[in-house]
C-alpha cells in the first residue's frame, strides 16, 4: 500500500464531552468494530474516572462520514486520585485501569455493566501504565517508583506479582508487551527503553535502548510495534520519533530473544513534547504532542538509497485547543483515529482518501 | 534544626521603575488586549523572605516538616501592584528586589500562546528552586489562558542541577502528581494567596 502526502484528509468526526479534567489516555477494545460488534473504547482523566465509549450501529455502516458515539458507562468511585491510562485484555473482557492512587483495578464487561472484580496492590506511588500481554495471561504495570511489575492471571479474576522488575533509574511511563512475543518493553524518564524477557521464570533485561545506541535524549513517553512486530516507533521529550527494527538475523538464535536496533529518526515535526505515537496496521504512524497538532508519517519508499525513512503524510495543526496526550487507530475495517487531550476531550477522526478507488 | 543561612546577605537590586498602564475606559475594558510581558511579570512577582526559604536544607522530597511549611507561609506570591507597597519589615524583599524574577527574563509570544520563564535561585544549591518553579507554574496555569504554553527553567549557570531541575519543573505528569499532594497543594495555594494589605 502506497500513500502520498496530499492523498489523505483528517475529518473530525465528533468530539466527545464528559470528562470534567485532563483525558491522559484511551484505549480501544479489540474484540469490537466487527459487523457485529460495534467499536467501543475506555478513555481515562484527570477526573478520576474512565468513560466506555460505543459507536452507535445503527449510523455506523451506511455513511462513513457520520458516527454517532454515546457514553455507555462511567467507571467512578474507585480510585481516588487521577486515572493514568487503561488496557483491555485481548478477549475484551476485561479493562485494566491503572491509577495515581498506587493501585490498578480490573473490571469485567457483564452484559454492558462493569465491575471492578480485582484490585492490583504493591506500587509504592502513582502507577502510570498497564498493559496485557497477547495470550492475556500477563498483565505488567510501572510507574513512579521506577519499578516494572508483572502480574500473572489465576482463575477467578485473581492476580498474583510474579516479577518486580527494577533497573531503570526514574519513573517509568509506559509498559507495553510485544504484540506476539512474551517480551515486554518500557521507557521511562530516564531517556531509555527498556527490554525485558523471561528467562526460565526469571524476568530480566535483555537489553537498554538508551542515547548510547542512537536512542533519545531527553524522556520516552511512549512506543508502539508495527502490525508484524517486527518495527517498534518511540516518542519523546527530545521532539523526535525514533524507528526501531528486530535484527531478524540472530531471531533464530538459542535464547529466542532478538536484540533491536536503531533504524531511522523522525525529527524536525513537533516543537514540543511527543506524548503519544500510534502505529496502525496499515503502517501508518499517528503522533499526538504538546503541540497540539496530530502529525502522520509513513515509509518513503523513495529514500531507501540513504537507508529506510519516514515522511510527513499529513499533519492537523489545533487539533485539540491543548496538548494531546493519546493518539490511537481503532480496530476494525475504518481508518479510525481517538486523539485524548488537557482540554478534557475525546475527539474521532477518520484519516479519508481524497480519491476514492484508486486502490486504497 | 535550624541551620545557618544558606545565603544569609543576598544581594538586593533596586525595582524596576513600572512604566504606567493606561485606566481602561468602560469601551476599552471589553476589548480583549494582547499578554504581554509586563503583565506576566505582574502576575508572577512574588513577595517573599527568601533567604529563610533557603534557611532549612529539608526539600519536599524528604518530606515536609512542620517549621517548613509555616516558612513558607511568608512565602507568597501574589501580583505586583499589590505588593509593591507592602512595607513589612520582617518579609522585606520581593523576587523581584533579589532579581529572582526580572522582566527580562519573560518571554511573552501572546501570538503563539507561549511564555518562558527564567528565573534565577539566589544561591546554587537552593533546594527551593522545583518549589519556586512549581509556584510559577500553578500561578501562570491559573491565571492565563488555557492555550498557552508554558516553560519554566532557571537560568543557565544558576543551579547546580540545572537540567535535573528544569527536566522536572516541564514534566507535566509529575506536576499533575504534584498537585495531587494535599500537603504540596498548600504549600502552593499559601505560596499563591495574596497578601494582605
């Protein structure tokens, strides 16, 4: 698939109000945005809450242009300080929920009610990310207290700490489990990722992606893979977006774990901090900053003489009238964009081919 | 407890001379005029007994004792014009008299929405200097516009861990940690309060 900057327009699609705080994070379900279930995701806030979202079914196929999204649920009184950010299962069952408050709470989809079935303890302070694994059967959480935690799931909704993992050196922002590989990865304040793999039942640091290796310079806020896993994007503080690829020649080698390189940086876009990036399976990489603008890029397969880079393909200048924390591509057949920002909204975009049926 | 002054003999400057603000007629006050950077400096000018901040070598991160906080109580921040002319003898110096804060040292882009702050701890260990910049940054949060962006660092060569302590004023998911502290949070709003006259 070819795209060309000029070929794609960003249309708003609808803005959604609710939250009465800063929206730090959303999450789609994954099990949904198939003919018969329609899209669905969590966005989380300052406010102390996380609000399920669902498109409304009845609009969704026969235009693409109008959707009509609806509050379905608002998950509150749990958690008693801000709501960091939040991971559904692979199944869509379950939304993790990971909170300032130190702890993260599980909560289970009955028949369209939520119910907090699990609190996770053990964090000394704020807890900043949380994400599940692609079996479903691991959940790992970070956060302040520069520590990265895996949880195993036990039957009846029960978690039990099987890793405290230590090694970066300042709080860590963001955990995220490779899309099929049991290797987890996390960056942190302290400019680094961080890669981690389970080595007979002891989880530890394979390797450090740090200013070293040409990786950032100033704090990662967050990663995302390719559809294949094979490419990882950072974003960070230092304004840049930086590719990551596996070296797939030691992928066979005894260990099973393959070490990642630096391929390429994306720099010279955003003036301020890069919050959020988001790799659709497309190949389409969304980037949400302090800027307030949601920047797209894709491989230019042009410039391979020079080794593999990315181009603009479109950027959105105020999308949100404050710093966008969260950017992230739906599920499903459309190409959907959730952008989350300080101005306390939720906004949905569809990234639109300008000629329709050339192939897209 | 008590220990010696770090910076028992600040050095005090002499205040900038304001240049005067036109009064408002009752058209011009719905007009929406550009920020500039007098107004940001108004905003920020700050009263303060700031060598007995600078007295107690305990910093928030050690957690904040008793004797502290009633410290930071003569700590306040509160906008120029009503502090210019507070004759207190005991709290006698503002940011502004030990050149903390100057004009200057604002960079106001009210077409960009952008300001910076530079500000400048009297001495280079100053463990005050993430709690100063924590109090520009609530105050600046509260009293402009929702568009804008702020930074705030201290000045290059003032602060022996410079970088460390401007990579932390700028991180907004700790100062949103920060600001969930209820004992941070009144130490902030007593920073703030303004003073009586």
């Amino acid at each position: 698939m070819e795209f060309h900057e000029g070929a794609c327009e960003l249309k708003l699609l609808q803005t959604l109000d609710g939250h009465t705080d800063r929206v730090w994070s959303l999450a789609w379900n994954p099990a949904t945005g198939t003919a018969e279930t329609p899209l669905v995701f969590a966005s989380c806030s300052g406010d102390k809450t996380v609000r399920i979202w669902e498109q409304n079914p009845s609009l969704s196929s026969s235009s693409s242009s109008y959707s009509s999204w609806n509050c379905k649920a608002v998950l509150e009184d749990t958690h008693t300080r801000t709501v960091r950010s939040c991971s559904w299962s692979p199944s869509g069952k379950l939304l993790a929920v990971a909170s300032f408050d130190a702890t993260t709470s599980i909560w289970e989809n009955v028949g369209g009610d939520f119910e907090c079935v699990s609190t996770l303890e053990g964090h000394e302070n704020e807890v900043k990310s949380v994400s599940w694994n692609a079996a479903g059967t691991l959940l790992a959480t970070c956060g302040r207290d520069k520590s990265v935690w895996i949880w195993e799931a036990q039957p009846g909704n029960e978690f039990e700490c099987v890793s405290v993992l230590q090694g970066h050196s300042q709080d860590v922002k963001m955990v995220l489990w490779h899309p099929t590989l049991d290797v987890l990865f996390s960056c942190s304040y302290d400019n680094t990722v961080k890669v981690w793999a389970d080595d007979d039942d002891d989880w530890q640091c394979v390797q450090t992606l740090g200013e070293p290796n040409n990786g950032h310079s100033s704090t990662v806020w967050a990663l995302s893979f390719n559809k294949t896993g094979d490419k990882m994007v950072t974003c960070s503080d230092d304004l840049t977006l930086k590719i990551w690829e596996m070296d797939s020649t030691s992928m066979q080698s005894a260990d099973g774990y393959a070490p990642w390189r630096h391929l390429c940086t994306i720099t010279g876009y955003h003036d301020r901090t890069i919050f959020s990036v988001h790799w659709s399976s497309e190949g389409i990489i969304a980037s949400g900053a302090a800027d307030d603008a949601i920047r797209f890029f894709v491989e230019d397969k042009d410039g391979l003489v020079d080794g593999p880079s990315y181009k603009l393909l479109l950027k959105e200048e105020k999308a949100h009238g404050m710093d966008i924390n969260s950017v992230q591509w739906s599920p499903g057949e459309k190409r959907l964009l959730a952008s989350a920002s300080d101005d306390g909204t939720v906004k949905i975009w569809e990234l639109a081919s300008l000629c329709t049926g050339n192939g897209y | 407890m008590v220990s010696e002054l770090i910076n028992a003999n600040p050095i005090v400057y002499e205040k900038k001379e304001r240049r005067a603000r036109s009064v408002p007629t009752a058209v011009e006050e719905y007009v929406v005029e550009p920020i500039d950077q007098q107004e940001v400096f108004d905003i920020l000018s700050l009263q303060l007994f700031w060598y007995g901040l600078c007295t107690f070598k305990s910093t928030y991160y050690r957690g904040i004792s008793k004797l502290f906080l009633l410290l930071l109580l003569l700590f306040s921040l509160t906008f120029l014009n009503h502090v210019r002319d507070i004759k207190d003898p005991e709290h006698p110096y503002s940011l502004e008299e030990l050149k903390v804060i100057t004009e200057d040292a604002i960079e106001v882009d009210d077409q960009q929405s952008y300001v910076r702050i530079t500000f400048t701890p009297t001495v280079e260990h100053c463990s005050m200097a993430t709690i100063i910049g924590l109090c520009l940054r609530v105050k600046l949060l509260r009293s402009l516009p929702s568009r804008y962006k702020v930074d705030i660092r201290v000045a290059p060569g003032s602060h022996a861990s410079e970088s460390a302590v401007n990579k932390q004023l700028n991180d907004k998911e700790r100062v949103a940690a920060a600001l969930e502290n209820p004992n941070l949070v009144d130490m902030v709003d007593e920073c703030l309060a303004p003073s009586y006259d």
